[in-house]
C-alpha cells in the first residue's frame, strides 16, 4: 500500500513523457500497448515465481521458446505467412542480432536480476526505458522533450528512486 501513490506517479510521468499532446483518441495502438504492458507485468510475475523452482537460464528458453511461437502465429495470422526467400543476408544477421540479443539476453538479463530483486522493482526500472529512449534520442538525433516530456522524465526518475529507497529500508 505504500508503494500504490510511487505507482500512479510513474504512470503521471509517462503519460507526461508519451502521451501528453499525443492521445487524441483511445485507440488500437493504446490496446495494443495496454496488452504488451499486461503481458509483461505477467511475464515477470510469471518469472519471479517460477524462478523458485527453475534457473533463470531454464525460464529464458521457455521464455524465448514462447515469443518465438507467438511471433510465427502471428505472422501466419496476420501477414499471410513467414517468406524467407527474399530477405537478405544483411537483414537476416539484423534478426538474428534482435533476436538473440534483444529477446533471449534481455529475457535472460532480466531473469538474473530477478533471482535478487522483486519483480515490482524490475518493472519500475523498466519504466526507464522511455526516459532513456529521450535521452538517446537528444544525443543521436538531437531531439528535444517537450516541458511536459522533461516533467514526466523527473517524476518517473523520482519514483524509481523513492521505489529502491523505501525497499531498502524493508530490508
């Protein structure tokens, strides 16, 4: 109950960050972000309990094993199929790069700091990621927050600390 007020300022700050000026309607791209955020806060309850009974390296494979089962059906569903023919030896070293290191080492990253943190605390440091993509967008491509962007950027940085603080305090 504590942690419920840090909770609904994070989720101020990244409306102020992504959507302030961006949300003229409530539409499928917000369901569909909605069903990623779900998916993941049950990926890392999912994680956080079954790393009681198996390693982080075990959970990574299913973890992996699934996205890559969800990714086949969906491009069957919804792109008519997976045609590999006509993708180039460039882009095919681009998806196995994306593939390996952004979904089984993420997964695996993130299991790993699991087995010594909770998952509430893995999933407000994943709220950085808009923070950070801000931040990388400044310096590479000399993009500016607006003052509501920098606002929200704050407030999820103060909740993020606020957060690991009154969780040490516990310990």
């Amino acid at each position: 109950k504590k942690l419920l007020p840090i909770y609904l300022f994070v989720v101020i700050g990244l409306y102020l960050l992504c959507g302030l000026g961006g949300l003229s309607r409530f539409g499928l791209g917000e369901i569909c972000a909605l069903g990623a955020a779900t998916l993941a806060a049950g990926t890392l309850l999912f994680g956080e309990h079954s790393l009681n009974s198996v390693s982080a390296a075990t959970l990574t494979t299913v973890q992996a094993a699934a996205s890559t089962l969800l990714a086949l059906v969906c491009a069957l569903l919804f792109d008519g199929g997976v045609a590999v023919n006509g993708i180039s030896p460039l882009a095919r070293g681009i998806i196995l790069y994306l593939a390996v290191t952004c979904t089984a080492l993420g997964y695996l990253l993130q299991n790993i700091a699991m087995c010594s943190i909770s998952s509430r605390t893995v999933a407000l440091l994943q709220c950085l990621c808009p923070v950070m993509t801000g931040i990388f967008s400044y310096f590479i491509l000399n993009e500016h927050l607006t003052a509501a962007g920098l606002l929200g950027s704050m407030i999820i940085l103060i909740c993020v600390a606020a957060e690991i603080l009154l969780n040490q305090k516990k310990t």
